[in-house]
C-alpha cells in the first residue's frame, strides 16, 4: 500500500517542490513540501517521512547535505534523495558519504524516478513486514504469555527466564504436546541471542543417515545425491540457539558425534576433513524417561550428563488441572479471531467435560479440542454437546497385547470376552471369532468357561 | 447542465491533431455520461521555456483553469507541444488530482518522434489512453498497480502500448462513483 508512506520534498524553488509533490500524488503517495532545510527538518520532527527529496543547493545557510544529517540523525532509517541540477563528481561522494540513498541529476526520466520510488518503497515494505513479524514472534514466545497459575509451571517459567542469557545446555523433559518448544523458544527469545537465529531440528523425524547431514551438514560429493556443499543446523544456529527435539531417539552413532560437539563446540561435515567451530546454546527436549534410556543402556550417560546441566521438566497438563480453564479461554479467544467466529464462553458444563478429561495429548490435544469445538458450535456458547467427541475419543483407549500371558489364557481371555459382548450368544460369538459351534464348545468346556 | 470540455489550444492544426480531439471527445462523453463541448485556448507560448526547447505543463494547467466555463464539469486541455515539470525531462500531461483541468500532450505519442514512420491507428489510440489517464486522475483516480488498466503508469510509449483504453474493474467503480457526484 503506498498511501502509508509520507514522502517530503524539499526545495527552495515553489514550481519544483509542487511539481515534484503532484506527480508524486498522482502515484497514490501522500507528499508534504518544504521550502528550506529548516521547514524540512521541522517537518521530519513532527512526521516520520519515508521518503525525503532534497534539492542540494538551498540558500539560507542550510544546503541539501547539511538538511540531509539533520534528518538522517531524527530519523536514521529514512531515505534520502539528493537532487540536483548542477551534479559533480565532488558533491556526489559527499552525498553518498554522508547517507544519501540515491543522488540524481535534474531534469530526469520520469521512468528512473519511478523505478527508484517503487524499488525504495519495497524494501521499506519488505522491512516494516519484518518488524511486525519479529515482534509478533517475540510476543508469541513471551514468557508473561504463558498461561498457568499452576505454581510447578511457574517455577519452570521462572528458571527458564534465569537460564536464558546462559549458554549452558538446557534439557527440557515433558509429554507430548506439554510446550517443550514454546518454552525453549521463550528461553531463546528472553536471552542474548535473542536477535540470531533460533533452529528446531526434529530428531525423531528422520533416518540417521539423514539426521547427521541435517545437523552437521555435507560436502559435495559426501554421498550420492550430494550435488552441492550444504552447511547443517548447528552452522545455521550459530550465535544463535539449536533446538533438537525428540533427543532420545538418535542412534548410538550421531550419540556419539552429538557429544563430541557439545564438548569440542565444533565438528566434521558429512564426508569433510575440515572441522567446523560452532557457538550454538543447545536445548534438547525429550519425552522419553532418558535417565531410565541410561539405565536400559539405550542412551549414553555421557551425553546425558552433558545435556542435562539445566533440567526443565514440564508437568503434563492432567497434573496441573487448574490451568485448564484459562488456557482454554485463552484459545477460545486466539481462535476467534482467526477462525472469525464469535464465541463468547464456555458453558458450566463444557468446563466440566474438560476439567474431567485426562487430557493425553496435553496442552495441543487442548488447542485442538477447543479449535474443533468452536468449528462446529452454532452458538456464541460452547457447551458440553460441543465436547461430546471427547468422550468417544476417551472410550476408545488404545489395545496392546498384554504380555507375560501364554496362548491359551490369551485364547480364554478372548472367548470370555466375545460371550460378555455377543451377551451369552453362542452362534455369534463363534462367527465373530471364526470358528465352527462344536469348537467353540469344545474350549468353553476345555476353559471352563460359564455360558 | 454541466458539459464536458475539449480545450484545444492554438497550435493544433494537422488532420490527425483534428482527428484526436475527435476521438477524445468520443471516449469523454462516454466515460463521463455527459455532453462534450469544445473551446479554443489560444496559444500557449507563454509556458515556453528556451532553456529546455519545452513548454512548462504548471503554467498551462493554470491558464486552462483560468479559462475554464463556468458549466463546465471537467476540462482537458489537448496541446501537440512538448510539455515537462522542472525535475523530469518531460510528462506526457499533467492533472489537478481530484480537480477540474487536465492537459494531454500529442508531442510524443507520434511515431514520427522516435523517428519511426507515422501510424495514424496507434498514434490514436495513445491519445485518448492518455486523455483517459488524465482525465482519470482529476476524479481523484491515482496510478494504478493493473498494467492494462488506463490507470497505470506510463514513462514510455511502450507502457502506453501495452495498456487499454479502459479503466480496470476496480479504477471504472471509482471513476463512476466520482462521476456521480458531478
């Protein structure tokens, strides 16, 4: 959009600055004038210009170059751009040294000047997208935006907030979907690295060969396929913070290299000989029990030890039941703004149904709950009917063999099972476990089985 | 009843100038809905800067504003010279934005100035686009982002070429809106 961006003009001469501003206005721009340098400074003390046009030879003892410092130090980002008619090889390196963005010659083609117009305007557009993102970011992973009053959770807050400026390695244990990532983000984001980059790697979503190029990268020629060199996750997070996900499932191998990093700081590509130095704070999260990983003899204690220096562990979110309510209403709210729907609460017994739920897949199984709720719902209340999937979800509890068992207590658990459901039906049952009448007789008197 | 005006300055004298104005005014009367009138403007030798070899389009658009009828709507000055505003080495017209007066120049949408040969068809056509731009620009129409609407903006012949001698969808609702309140 062009008409946020305010362009001045400044020059002595009234037919040049008004010419200038038209055609300006006619290319949708809103665009003031000022006829000396002092107006023009004046101007820029009350108004953010984007865009400043400075004739370079002003009478009054303030000429272009010395308007232009005087904006530049009230705005340094604006963009400046020196007219002049009388162009030397002198004042142009004066201008350009002293900030100028562009120095053009007058009269000049009106193509030229609309092509330096547009392309400074996208850039500008380009970097108030990129404050607006970072902020949005930053406020995303704020720690004053974790919701929870539950005092375990707090704790957790507090002393990730206390570690964030150190470059100790951090170990964030917890379930699934407990907001192990937002909380080494908000770690990221409270700290001095804040402004470099923050890379999240997930470990449990690739294969080891895979994995060990992700992270440390490759030469050309390291395997087939790799056509070009390709810098890893740790050269990316440099300065910055590398976040690896899912850390007890790497193999024992990139264990191995894993440590060597976190003791060396630096490391091999894949197929390199040159050893590449890192400074990247490492977070790793895991919901696995890795001291009991140690135990089994699946994790090395060496890295355990090493990563382990900060241990964060986030309560899952059935231990923290008062937090259900306020996270859920902070969803409802996030949500209906984005799903444009206008939701006003939760009904006392929705709440009900969502404080008794065990919540497996914690604070995101929440989000997701809440987003498929406020999809359906037809009024400005959810209500418990909203939630009804929930229950099904909790009745259907996942089968797993029961182990220890012998074949024929599995097969008498089975008939005994089959007879409850098909409610003494001897036929029916026999069909749905796929026997003959006569057999499954034969094994309800083999098992003793009552009919 | 408001009219729309043609103002034609002193110099237009060739056929094809005639046959311009002509089809200016066709195109107005049915953009605008409203009856197209024609006045002459004299010369404008006055706006004539030496320096330069070029007439000054700030003067021009000030002395059709001064000559402007009192039941006029809208006027658009059509001059053959070759008019400039003091930063750009020329403007193929110039408007009051949201104003009543407009001049479109002819100088450099012939052929003949890029030493080509004359084509009556084409140099037409970029007549009225760019009557139809300027003219645009006093209902409070600025430039447009749509290449192919009459809106865009144009800093060679090339970019006049390209577009049509219509407003895009979004620019016409402006326009009719603007029209409207006439």
């Amino acid at each position: 959009m062009k008409t946020h961006w305010q362009i001045l003009v400044v020059d002595d001469e009234e037919v040049m600055c008004e010419s200038l501003a038209a055609w300006l206005r006619e290319d949708g721009y809103q665009v003031d004038t000022a006829m000396s340098g002092r107006d023009a400074v004046e101007k820029a003390r009350q108004r953010d210009y984007a865009i400043y046009f400075i004739d370079l030879k002003m009478p009054g003892g303030m000429d272009g170059i010395e308007t232009m410092m005087q904006v530049r130090t009230l705005h340094p980002e604006a963009s400046i751009i020196i007219i002049t008619a009388y162009a030397t090889v002198d004042t142009a390196i004066t201008a350009m040294k002293e900030g100028a963005q562009e120095y053009i010659v007058k009269p000049c083609n009106p193509e030229e000047i609309s092509l330096l117009v547009s392309r400074i305007i996208k850039v500008k557009n380009l970097q108030r997208e990129n404050t607006i993102l970072r902020k949005k970011l930053a406020r995303q992973y704020n720690f004053h935006d974790v919701i929870s009053k539950n005092p375990r959770m707090q704790e957790v807050m507090a002393l990730a907030h206390e570690i964030s400026s150190l470059r100790s390695t951090v170990l964030i244990q917890g379930e699934s979907g407990t907001g192990k990532e937002m909380v080494a983000r908000a770690i990221h984001c409270a700290g001095d690295r804040a402004s470099k980059p923050f890379v999240a790697v997930s470990c449990a979503a690739l294969a080891e060969t895979l994995l060990e190029s992700e992270l440390f990268g490759h030469e050309k020629g390291a395997f087939t396929g790799a056509a070009a060199q390709k810098r890893g996750k740790f050269e990316l997070a440099d300065s910055g913070t590398i976040f690896l996900d899912e850390i007890g499932d790497i193999s024992s191998k990139l264990q191995c290299d894993l440590l060597r990093v976190l003791q060396e700081r630096c490391f091999y590509r894949v197929g390199g000989n040159e050893e590449v130095h890192v400074d990247a704070r490492v977070i790793a999260a895991t919901h696995v029990n890795l001291q009991q990983a140690v135990a089994d003899g699946k994790f090395r204690d060496d890295l355990y030890y090493r990563l382990n220096v900060i241990e964060i562990r986030i309560p899952p979110l059935r231990e923290r039941r008062e937090d259900v309510p306020l996270l859920a209403r902070h969803f409802m709210e996030r949500l209906g703004h984005e799903l444009g729907k206008d939701v006003a609460d939760f009904s006392e017994g929705a709440l009900k149904v969502l404080m008794d739920y065990n919540w497996p897949g914690n604070v995101r199984e929440l989000e997701n709950a809440v987003e498929r709720a406020m999809v359906t719902c037809r009024g400005r209340l959810l209500t418990e009917d909203d939630f009804a999937f929930l229950a099904h979800n909790g009745a259907k509890k996942p089968w797993s063999v029961p182990a220890g068992m012998s074949l024929q207590e599995m097969e008498k658990h089975l008939i005994t099972a089959t007879l409850q459901q098909t409610e003494g039906n001897i036929k029916e049952a026999a069909q749905i476990l796929g026997i003959d009448r006569s057999t499954l007789y034969e094994k309800l008197k083999k098992y003793e089985i009552p009919r | 009843m408001k009219y729309f005006y043609m103002g034609v300055t002193a110099e237009l004298e060739s056929v094809a100038d005639r046959e311009a104005v002509e089809a200016i005014g066709d195109v107005m009367g049915r953009e605008y809905g409203l009856p197209v009138r024609t006045v002459g403007l004299g010369p404008i030798d006055f706006a004539y800067d030496a320096g330069r070899g070029q007439w000054a389009s700030i003067p021009v658009l000030e002395n059709v504003l001064a000559q402007c009828p009192g039941d006029a709507a809208k006027i658009l000055a059509v001059t053959t010279r070759d008019l400039f505003i003091p930063v750009l080495t020329f403007v193929f017209g110039q408007a009051q934005l949201g104003g009543r007066s407009a001049v479109v120049s002819l100088a450099r949408l012939r052929q003949e100035f890029y030493h080509l040969p004359p084509d009556r068809e084409i140099f037409l056509e970029r007549a009225v686009k760019e009557a139809l731009h300027e003219s645009g620009h006093t209902l409070g129409l600025v430039h447009c982002a749509d290449r192919a609407c009459a809106m865009s903006l144009s800093t060679g012949v090339r970019q006049i070429d390209v577009k049509s001698a219509s407003f895009c969808g979004p620019c016409a609702a402006r326009a009719r809106k603007a029209v409207n309140v006439i």
